[in-house]
C-alpha cells in the first residue's frame, strides 16, 4: 500500500535527526543492566536456590555485560567467572542443525532429503515415516513421538550412536508424523549420523573445524568427559528431591549432536555475535547467510496462541533453535538442560541483542525469568518482575499438586507391609525390546535392579503394597519412584518402572524371561 503524502518525511534534517535518535535509542546503556542486574541477579539467586550463575549480554556488537555470580561449588571460595564451563545441553542443538544447513548450502546434502539416502539402514516404527522422513524431519521434531520419548533408554547408556538409530524403529509413535509437535533427542543423534556418511568426518570433528574454530570458541567443548575434566567447571546441583545436593554430570556423548556440548559466557560471546552479524565474526562470512537463515525458517508450530504472561503470540521450531514474537520482534532461543545445570541463549537479530544464562541448579526457573527481564528492558516491555511472577506460579502448582509425592512413597514404606511373595519370587531377569534386560536379585529385605545398559545404575526396591515398591535410583536424576510387578498365578510375569520426567515420562513395562 502506498504511503499516504502527509505521511512521508522528506526533508534531509528530519531524517538525520531520526538516525540520530535511533542511534542514541539503540547505543544508549540500558538502565537495568546498569542500575539493577547484579541485585536482581543475587536476590534471584537466593530465591531460586542457585550456586552459581553467568550471564553475557552483546548489543550492536558489542559486550555490554559478560560476567558470574556465586561459587562453582557449594562451601568452596572458587566464583563462578565469565570463564566458568557448564553444559548446554540441548542449546548443542543449533549447532547441529547449522552443520547441516552448511552442508546443504554446499549442495552436500538436501535437508530435504531422504533420511535412508544417507542412512540406507535408517527405519521408524511404520514404513510410510520410514520412506518419507527427511533430515529436516529429525532436526523439526517431526516424528510423532511424545517429547523425550525413548530417552530412558538412551540417555547416559553405553549405548553407541548406531545403536541408538537402529532402536529408533522400535520406538512406537503416539502422534502424527509431520503434524504434532513431539521434542524428539534421538532424532538429532540421527541427524548428527548424516555427518559423517557424507564427509567421512565425525560430528564432533566437523563441528570443531567449521564453527567452533572460525569462531574462536577454545574453551567450548564438544565432549561431556572433556568437559568433565577442566579446572573452572561448575557443580552440577539439584533439589528436586530434597534440600540442595550434588548430583553427577551427564555424559551425553552416546548423544553428543542432541546434548553433549560445554561452554563459557566468553566463548558464547563469540556464538551470538556470528548469529547477530548474519553468519559473519570479526568481518568474515564463517556461514553464507542463506545457509543460517535455514537455521531459523519455522519448521514446525508449537503454538498459536497469545502467552498469558508475556507479549508473544507464536512458537516454531527451526534447525535447533525456537523463534516467538517478543512485543513486536522476532527473538531467536533454545534452553538447555543437564543434571544440575540449566542455560538459555537468546539472540533478537533486529534489535542486535544477544544474550545467554548458565545455571547450576537444575530445578528453578530463574535461567528463564533473567532472560525474559533482559528482553523486557531492551524491547520496550513495562518493568515485572519475571522471577517474582514466575516463583508466584511455581508455588501455585505446588499447592494444586498437593503433597510432595517422594514423601508420600516413604509414608507407604514406612508401614512395613509384608510383600504378597516371597522377595527370591521376584528375582530374575528381565527384557524389554527398546531398553532391554535388567536384573532384579534380592538384597537382604531390598530388592536391587541392576540396568547393564546404564553402567553404574542401580535401583533399590522397597516394598510398598499390593505389587507396587519404591524405585530410588542410584542416581538421583533418574528419580524415586513406584515400580510395579505383574503377577499372574503366584508367579511374576513383568516389572513396569519408569525414571524421573526430566528423562522420560513414560513407563517401560520389562517383561520375565
């Protein structure tokens, strides 16, 4: 539509003045990060629980704030730095995804492609996803799973990464392929397969050599044990079953295209300029621009309706990374989340703003809250309280979800109750297809399962009633949970167990050999 004539400003002063404004506008130090960051950030860190924390802001190419907050670990003097390692976790994601559109921008591959035009031997659950799905599919989470489906089995196993795409056809889906959105981790470990059928390079050597070297990136890794063994690294915490405690890091390498990758805020410094400068770091292009918007074309929609908290209508899914409007901009995000350790990195390209939080405690929602009230303070948005509005809610959901379930399976063993079998009845081992054997022994008035797959992973089985008794895994990540026997004519036929949410919500049902 033409503008109309009393519309248009033509006189040259007038538009100076406004270049000038905006220049002023956008270069202009924002107030919150000057004024009130560090005791929003330390307040917000006392509510949430949170030991350690860093935190980068770029505006127009520029660093306006890199800094930490806290201890690397609880009850040692070491502070967190804006040279402290946690893992990213899924904020890995983007990297794959901007591997393959390189490679798909070098005419190497088609991100349209057949994934079995690569991985011959690649299959689904049903032959018609098997024929039609895509690389775009795995990286858009367009297979029809349930979110983190399947990941029980994968997730910190010894499992290689062959092995996890070959029992990807075991996986049955709940939803439609190509309709429902379903985050699928396995899906980029087979994206990240297609790497090395097509260059004869490994993902992790690809990734090292066409981004993190362009980029500058040496202190990001691409290996959790790598990762596992450098000086200024934060502890990994949680308290989603009790006070505050140390739990392991997560070794994501089986995985390592969906997870696996460990940074600083210095180096991500480096990420969210290349992002901001469409594919350009310190005056040379490292990814043509055609390739990294194919990175941030909506692939799949999340939602489509107006967010009751913040001003924002729309969700997609691109190539490892979400895109929503934000009060009228285009905001670019993934979080990423390990045992014990949380991350955002943001970029809003229109307004040259970057920004990423690393956290060491993984049951708070403060990693989100900072990045919302730094987006508030540069896009215009009226002063909340993200953190008080998001703790206000959390509690909410915690008196709707009534008692503290942990508690109430240790009120159900503290009964004492005698177990309708004897303990040796329910010794044995057992199968599932996907997961595969586990073995239950008895010890002394415990059962234990021993989970071959997962080195080092154990359960204890507490009696509880009926046929249900108490799951504590070894690993607290993995949860305390019911874990339920089959019975059938005085004999065990199968055992259901299931691990905490944030590895898989569903139960696997393990059947008696």
């Amino acid at each position: 539509m033409p503008t109309p004539t009393f519309l248009r400003i033509t006189t040259a002063a007038l538009l100076l003045g406004a270049a000038t404004a905006a220049h002023a506008q956008t270069s202009a130090p924002n107030r919150f990060l000057t004024d009130s960051l560090d005791s929003y950030v330390r307040r917000g860190m006392r509510q949430w629980n949170i030991p350690g924390l860093a935190v980068v802001v770029v505006k127009d190419g520029q660093t306006v704030v890199q800094k930490g907050y806290g201890v690397r670990e609880v009850g040692k003097p070491a502070l967190v730095d804006e040279q402290t390692l946690f893992m990213i976790a899924s904020n890995t994601k983007l990297f794959t995804g901007t591997a393959l559109a390189k490679l798909d921008g070098e005419k190497k591959i088609s991100l349209d492609d057949r994934v079995t035009k690569y991985l011959p031997d690649f299959r689904l659950y049903d032959s018609t996803s098997t024929r039609l799905v895509t690389v775009r599919d795995l990286l858009s989470h367009h297979l029809g799973f349930k979110t983190f489906q399947g990941d029980f089995s994968f997730f910190k196993s010894n499992l290689e990464r062959a092995d996890i795409v070959s029992r990807m056809r075991l996986m049955k889906p709940t939803r439609e392929f190509r309709k429902d959105y379903g985050y699928c981790n396995s899906g980029f470990v087979a994206a990240g397969e297609v790497i090395p059928a097509v260059t004869g390079t490994s993902w992790e050597d690809y990734v090292r050599q066409n981004l993190l070297q362009p980029l500058g990136m040496k202190s990001t890794f691409v290996s959790s044990l790598e990762f596992a063994k450098q000086p200024n690294i934060a502890t990994a915490y949680s308290n989603t079953f009790g006070p505050l405690a140390k739990v392991q890091f997560d070794n994501w390498d089986n995985m390592g295209p969906c997870a696996s990758m460990a940074s600083n805020v210095s180096d991500l410094t480096h990420w969210l300029r290349f992002q901001l400068d469409s594919g350009r770091y310190e005056g040379r292009q490292v990814l043509p621009w055609a390739a990294l918007r194919k990175t941030r074309d909506a692939n799949t929609i999340i939602s489509s309706r107006k967010s009751p908290l913040f001003p924002t209508h729309f969700v997609t899914y691109a190539l490892g990374v979400e895109s929503a409007d934000y009060n009228g901009r285009q905001v670019y995000w993934h979080t990423g989340g390990a045992s014990g350790q949380v991350s955002n990195v943001c970029f809003v390209p229109e307004a040259g703003l970057g920004l990423a939080v690393l956290t060491n405690n993984d049951n708070q929602s403060f990693f989100e809250a900072l990045r919302y009230q730094i987006l508030d303070a540069y896009l215009g948005v009226p002063y909340i309280d993200r953190s008080a509005q998001l703790l206000a809610r959390r509690r909410a959901g915690e008196l709707a979800a009534g008692p503290d379930p942990t508690l109430a399976l240790a009120a159900r063993v503290a009964k004492k109750a005698k177990a309708p079998l004897p303990l040796k009845a329910y010794v044995g081992e057992f199968d599932n297809p996907l997961f595969g054997r586990i073995q239950v022994t008895q010890k002394g008035k415990q059962l234990l399962v021993t989970l071959p797959t997962h080195p080092g992973l154990t359960a204890t089985l507490d009696y509880m009633d009926g046929q249900e008794f108490r799951a504590t895994y070894s690993d607290l990540v993995f949860g305390v949970l019911p874990a339920k026997f089959e019975v059938e004519n005085g004999r065990v036929k199968s055992l259901e167990m299931r691990a905490n949410d944030y590895v898989e919500a569903d139960s696997y049902v393990f059947g008696k050999l």
